[in-house]
C-alpha cells in the first residue's frame, strides 16, 4: 500500500538549515535566528492534518520519504515510521536522524538527512527569495527507488516539472 499527503510552506531570511539530527516544517508566521532546523513556515498542515492513509501506513513502520520540491529543485528524504509515533501535533512536522519517537510532531525516525544535509541551492532558494516549499511525504509498506518514488508523486501531481 502506498499513501502520499502534501504539504506547503514558505522560506524566510532566518532560514538557516544546520541542524544536525533535525529538520522542521511549521505553521508559525515567524523564524527567529535560533531555528536552525526549520526550513519552512506558514506552513498549511502539521502532523496532526495529514491524512488518515499516510498517517496509518506511518504508525505501522513502514518506509516513509519526503520529497522536498523548490522552483524545479528536489530533494528526496528516506526514513521511518513507528509504531509510537502519535502524529498529534496541529502546528509542526519534524524529521529525525534519530530514533526518538516520544514527541507528536515527529512523521519519520532514522532519516538519512536533517536540515543541514538539504541541497544548499534549495535552502539559498527558501532563504533568499522566501520561496514556496512544497513537500510532499510518501508512505509505503514497501521500500522504494528514488526513480520509483519520483514516478508516484509525478502520476500524483501531473504538475510536477520532469
């Protein structure tokens, strides 16, 4: 079974992307210094509002990935879901490199990326000129290929340059 949700945000000047073990999406209208996860804000969705198919196949365990497009720029993440994973938080979505479960922002543990590992013209792209991020998060009870994964957001969304 596969499962696909979208999620749109924004780019702001405070966008730094140099965590480590993180990276965030988020619903505020604001980006102090200090958020060095946060890639984008003003945010339409948490984790809370992703649909019910995705969070399902993510509370399950199975394969997750996030593809994160800017302008004709993208970035595919792979990772995890689990079990313990609440998926309650109405204002954020966070990605872990970690296996840290105990927190309701959390949608994917044992990421192979954090925000300081995103191509850096994309975060130029969100920190500059406070492009539109659009994300969209992929859950599978099967692993794929980047070029598979690709495939299924393209025949999702059509609009999506090739």
């Amino acid at each position: 079974m596969i499962a696909i949700d979208i999620v749109k945000a924004y780019g702001h000047n405070n966008v730094k992307a140099t965590h480590r073990s993180t990276l965030e999406i988020t619903k505020d209208n604001y980006l102090t210094p200090k958020g060095d996860c946060i890639i984008g804000i003003n945010a339409n969705k948490g984790a809370y509002d992703l649909s019910p198919e995705v969070k399902q196949l993510i509370k399950k365990g199975g394969y997750v990935y996030v593809i994160i497009k800017v302008n004709d720029m993208i970035d595919i993440i792979h990772g995890y879901g689990n079990e313990n994973l609440t998926l309650e938080n109405p204002n954020k979505i966070i990605i872990r490199k970690s296996n840290y479960t105990a927190d309701n922002s959390t949608i994917m543990i044992k990421a192979d990326k954090s925000a300081k590992d995103i191509k850096r013209e994309i975060i130029k792209e969100l920190k500059e000129n406070k492009a539109e991020l659009v994300t969209y998060i992929l859950a599978s009870d099967l692993p794929l290929e980047d070029s598979q994964i690709l495939r299924i957001v393209i025949n999702w969304n059509p609009s999506i340059p090739t």
